[in-house]
C-alpha cells in the first residue's frame, strides 16, 4: 500500500499567507527534464567539419551580419548527427566564452509517441532557470512572461538549445523577445516556418563516408589494412549504408568484430537484407548487426527497448534482464563496442542511452513473435518491480522516523535523493504504464508512492500526471481503495497547482471511496488532505471540520503520526483565521506527538508552524527559539524549502525586535537556501527584503 497522503503539508509553516498558486493545466506525459548544463560533448565526432563551419559563426553572438540571426535550426534524417553537431558546436561555442550567461537544453522528443508540448518545455526550462513549485505563477500566460522577463534581464548572451523538435508549435512560444541569447534547434524537419538560419544535414559525402570508417579500422587497429587493400569494395560499404552516419557506425563495429573477414562478406550480408523501399538501407544494416549479435546481447538490445526512457541506469538494465550487475555490464559494453548502445558519463558512475531508431527497430522485432513480446513484457514487469522498491527504499532516507533502520541499497540520504533526481524522468515514465492492466497495479503503486519525493521537491505538475494516470487505471481495474488514494495524490497536485475546486473535488471523492470501502486510514488522510484545500478556498468552518474528523479518526486509530499532522494542519487553518492562541495549542500538541513518534521533518514543521503562531502574539524571543529548533531539523534533513521559510520568518522576528543586521543576515541565509531548493520567487523576495534594510 501507498504511503498515506496527509503525511506532508506542504503548506505548512506559510507565515505570509497562502502559497501562491501555479499552472492552471494538466500534461498527458511527464514533463521533460531541462537542464542548464549542455550533455557532454560527443567523441568521435567526425566528418561534419563543413557543417560545423557553417554553424558556429551563426551562433557567435558578437558576429557581424546584415541581418541578425537568433535562431539557427539543424534539420536532417534521423540518427544524421544533428544532436552531435548542435552538441559540439555548443561546446566549442561555450569553451570560447562565447555565452557567459549560461545555457539550457532540453530534450522535446519530437518523435516519440508523447512528444513534449510547449507548455511542458516551459515548465522544465523554468525548472532550470530555479524557478518551480510555489515560485510559478498561476497561469501559463503567466510562466511564459516570466520566462521571457527572466531571459530579457540577462544581459549576458546565452544559448538554448531545444534538442529533437518535430512541431513548430512546440518551439515559437519558448522563442524569447529578444536578439542577445542564441537558439539552438534541431529537428528531422525542415522548420521553415521559423525565422531561423536552417542549416540543413544531408548524409556524409562518399569520401567522408570512407573515411569515417578506414579511420574507426585504424584506431581499433594500427594493422587493419583492409580499407587500403579493398578501397572499391569500401566505398561500395558506404554506399550500401547510405553514407548514413550511424549505419556507418554500426558497420564498422561489425567490421571490428570480424577482423579477418574481408569488407566484401560484410557488404554481401546487407545486400541479403537489403529492402529496395529503404532508401538509406537502414533496416538491413540493423538487421544485420542484430543477427550478428550472440543471443544474449540480441535479448539485451531488446529489452531495451521496453525500457521507461532511451536513458536507465546499470541496476535497471540489470533488472529488466533478470542478469547480475557484472553480466549485465559485460552484454552493455559488447552494445556500445557494436554503437547500439551509447555511455553516457553521469556523477562518477554511467548510464546508457539508446537511439530512438534502435530502439525502435527491437520493438519491431519483439513485435513480430509471441515469445518475444511475452519476454518484453516479464521484463517491463521486472522493470517496473525495480523502479517500485527502489523508489521505497529511497524514500526511507527521506522520511526515515527515529530508531528506524534505513534501506541498505543507497549509503545515506544524499545519495538517495541524488538517485531519485536521476530517476525522476523514468520513474514518472513507468509510473504511466498503468495504461496496461498487466502492469497496472504495480504501476499504480509506484505512482501513489512518488507523491512523497515529488512533492518534496514540489514537481506537481508530475504528481497530477502520475495521479491522474492512477485514478484511471485504478477504475478501470475495479480497485476502489487505490482508486481512492490516487484521488488523494491528484488533489494534493491540484491543489499545489491552484486548481482548488478541482482540488476539493478529487479529495471529497477521495474521502467517499475510502468511506464505501471501510479504509479509515485513507479516510483520514483524505479528510486532513481536503481541510487544507477548503483552508485554500477560504472556507474556513469546512476546514475546520474536515481537519477534527481526520483528527477523530487517527485517534481512534491509535495513530500517533497521523493525529500529529491533523493538529499541525489545525493549528494552520486556526492562524489563518487569526485564532493565534488556540493555534499555539494545536501546533504543541502536534509538536509533542511528533517527537514522541520520532517524526523529525513533522517535529521541523511544527517548531516553525509554531514560532508563527507565536510571532503572531508578540512573543518574538520564544518566537526565534522555535524557529531555530525547526531550523536545525530542516538542516539536518536538507529539507531547503523549510529552511528558508523559517530563516524568513527569523528573520521577519529579529526586525520586529530592532535586530536589523540580524535579520539582514537572515534574508540572505533564506535567499540561500530558496535558491538550493530551486524556489527563485522566494529567493528574490528575500534578497529584496535584505535590500530594504541596507
């Protein structure tokens, strides 16, 4: 069962108000990961240095041109090197100093089956650019004028690069309103409705096509002479390839593999599978390759291809193929020696990457026979299994309780948030598998428990698209009491997003489920869950309500957690209706069931959610004492968004006690730990603050 939804308020500890809401929509996806350092660069990049000449003096911001080009488009077949290019290009331009002001990639995956929409690439561009959660504005005219303003403020030239686009529409609204920054696009297509400098890929001439592969013999082997010995029958390779880079590619490893067999039995076996359709003869160089692969790396491409993304991790791949970690590693690195598989250098470990083409040619193969989709389907299963009891035992380190043990798989709370960040894109990818009844009920399990890290990190844009998907699976499969708890998950997101009618809405069917089905534990936390959306909506004697009956029920439960969260969020509404003294009550008895149970980040909101109150009364040295209580706990469990709410309301205390250098040292301190936690709005109003005491 799913962790309980009420075990988290993250409107706690609010002593502005309320949260300011966000996003007004719900995607049908996870949304996209940006990033504000480009991928590292390709190696072996080779036979575009042509390409690369036309491309770099578009980017150079401090060129001279008739007209300024801004945006600079790379269009090409796919697996042509575009992503190569822009990549390299990028870095050479960054190593130059040519973009002092940053860069942002993002990925908008323009040909998978759920391309990424605008909106959802200015979510993850905002993301990071540092702003998110409560930063966001509360509608998406809203995010993108924010997005543009905080473009048009940097001075400094920068570059963004929006990586595998198919659609116009996916990138004229993320185009800033300005000339200094520089758009990197890439794309299969032609964008000629953009007003961009299209620079236009075509396949390798013919002698760079030999080339290319002559000089992968030579640097795998300094004696490989056959390129030399059978120059006809190489150029009848290239050309048998398409002078198609990443056929090209994975002719040469063929060619490596077979050492002391001539070109010529290579380009005979293509030839074989030749498909006179195919143009570029993509299809028989994969199927070649692939028929040439041992049985269990031709299993391991495969299952690849099952995979949530294009990009897992060692232990996932080991997972999906029921192998060991050193077996599994042995059957990747024959993949990437065969270029069907690429590393990809990640935090001092690696992960591996698939081409969409590739993996796209072994589902076609599964596809076609019973038994091999059945073996993709064990192993999505597996995939899936893996995904669930990590993300737990990650988890755990999150909300780890006093006394007890943590899961041995990460070796301490960092690096189970460092993995849970990694993860996020797969882990909100499998989480949709609910989609399949097979899969479903792990699949619904695993959304219910991203709620805790999702919104811990305050992605509810993730939460809603995994909550939602599990509410509708949950029905379909006649399960109520899951069915029930995605409900709870939805509302949480809807109403962290501003939708909070829609958010009442889901809770109270939530609350009804749980009811009909005789679940008082979920009826609990549905009722705690919607008195904090009625306390959003104003209305406050519903709030109160809904809070003493989940109170009631925890009571009788015997669970202390769970009556401690409904005394905090009681204690929240009653400071929100100005009840200070009656809040101070309810915040202590939380406060006390929390340390009695061992709750140390509820321990941490209550000490801050009770320094408000009592701020609220004057009291501002006992105040300061509660909030450095929460403060130290906050720090412990690098909860940042915590830290810095309760650094400003320190601070807001000491300037209430005629502590000016204090409090200015404070908004900075809280500036500082809202930049960590990616919440640049309230970074911004605190160095504001800082500003108004100087």
């Amino acid at each position: 069962m799913s962790v309980s939804n009420d075990r988290f308020d993250f409107r706690d500890g609010d002593f502005y108000g309320p949260v300011t809401a966000k996003a007004e929509h719900h995607h049908h996806g996870p949304v996209p990961i940006a990033t504000a350092a480009l991928p590292p660069a390709p190696t072996g990049f080779t036979g575009r240095d042509d390409d690369l000449a036309r491309l770099l003096p578009v980017l150079d911001p401090a060129a001279k041109t008739d007209l300024p080009v801004v945006i600079c488009a790379v269009s090409g077949l796919g697996g042509i090197g575009k992503t190569s290019l822009a990549l390299y290009a990028a870095h050479r331009a960054v190593r130059g100093g040519w973009f002092p002001g940053g860069t942002l990639f993002v990925d908008l995956r323009g040909y998978d089956d759920n391309p990424v929409t605008a909106d959802q690439a200015l979510l993850a561009l905002l993301d990071a650019l540092g702003v998110r959660g409560t930063s966001l504005p509360q509608t998406t005219a809203a995010q993108y004028a924010l997005y543009r303003s905080l473009l048009s403020r940097e001075r400094e030239p920068m570059l963004l690069l929006l990586d595998n686009a198919s659609d116009p529409g996916q990138l004229i609204p993320l185009i800033p309103g300005t000339d200094h920054h520089r758009i990197l696009i890439t794309s299969r297509d032609r964008l000629t409705e953009l007003p961009a400098r299209l620079v236009d890929l075509d396949t390798l001439s013919p002698e760079a096509a030999v080339d290319l592969i002559s000089s992968s013999l030579r640097l795998s082997d300094e004696q490989d002479d056959r390129a030399s010995r059978e120059p006809d029958t190489l150029r009848e390779l290239a050309a048998v390839c398409g002078h198609h880079p990443l056929a090209l590619q994975i002719a040469a490893a063929m060619l490596r593999k077979r050492r002391y067999r001539p070109i010529a039995s290579l380009v005979d076996e293509i030839r074989a599978a030749g498909d006179p359709t195919d143009a570029l003869a993509l299809r028989p160089i994969f199927e070649v390759s692939y028929a040439r692969l041992p049985e269990r790396q031709a299993r391991l491409l495969r299952l690849l291809a099952v995979a949530p993304t294009a990009e897992v991790g060692t232990e996932a791949v080991a997972a999906l193929a029921d192998l060991s970690i050193d077996e599994t590693l042995g059957l990747l690195e024959d993949l990437v020696v065969a270029h069907l598989v690429t590393p990809e250098p990640h935090a001092g470990s690696v992960r591996w990457r698939s081409h969409d083409l590739v993996r796209a040619y072994a589902a076609t193969v599964a596809s076609h026979d019973e038994a091999l989709a059945e073996e993709g389907e064990a192993a999505r299963e597996r995939g899936l299994i893996y995904y669930r009891e990590w993300n737990r035992a990650a988890l755990g380190h999150l909300t780890q309780l006093s006394g007890e043990p943590a899961s041995e798989l990460f070796e301490d709370r960092a690096a189970a948030l460092a993995w849970l960040d990694t993860e996020r894109a797969n882990l909100v990818a499998a989480a949709l598998w609910a989609e399949d009844d097979h899969l479903a009920e792990l699949s619904i399990d695993l959304a219910l428990d991203l709620w805790t890290y999702l919104g811990w990190q305050r992605f509810f844009d993730d939460l809603g698209t995994t909550g939602r998907a599990a509410q509708l699976a949950a029905k379909r499969i006649g399960n109520r009491i899951l069915e029930a708890w995605a409900y709870s998950n939805l509302g949480i997101a809807l109403r962290e997003t501003g939708r909070t009618q829609e958010s009442i809405d889901a809770l109270i069917r939530a609350r009804d489920l749980h009811q009909t089905a005789g679940d008082p534990n979920g009826e609990a936390a549905a009722w705690s869950n919607l008195g904090a959306a009625l306390e959003c909506a104003g209305r406050m004697d519903e709030a109160f309500t809904a809070h003493i009956r989940a109170r009631a029920l925890y009571q009788t439960m015997g669970d202390l957690d769970g009556e401690a969260t409904t005394w905090d969020n009681l204690g929240n509404a009653l400071q929100a209706a100005a009840l200070a003294d009656e809040a101070i009550t309810a915040h202590t008895r939380a406060l006390d069931l929390f340390r009695t149970v061992g709750n140390r980040p509820g321990e941490a909101r209550s000490w801050n959610n009770l320094g408000a109150s009592i701020s609220r009364t004057g009291r501002a040295k006992e105040a300061i004492k509660a909030y450095g209580r929460c403060l130290e706990i906050s720090r412990e469990f690098e909860d940042h968004y915590v830290a810095g709410q309760t650094l400003e309301n320190l601070a807001l205390a000491h300037k209430s006690a005629h502590n000016p250098t204090e409090a200015h040292t404070l908004y900075l301190q809280a500036a500082e730990a809202f930049t960590k936690a990616g919440a640049s709005k309230e970074a911004a109003q605190a160095q504001a603050a800082a500003r108004s005491l100087t």
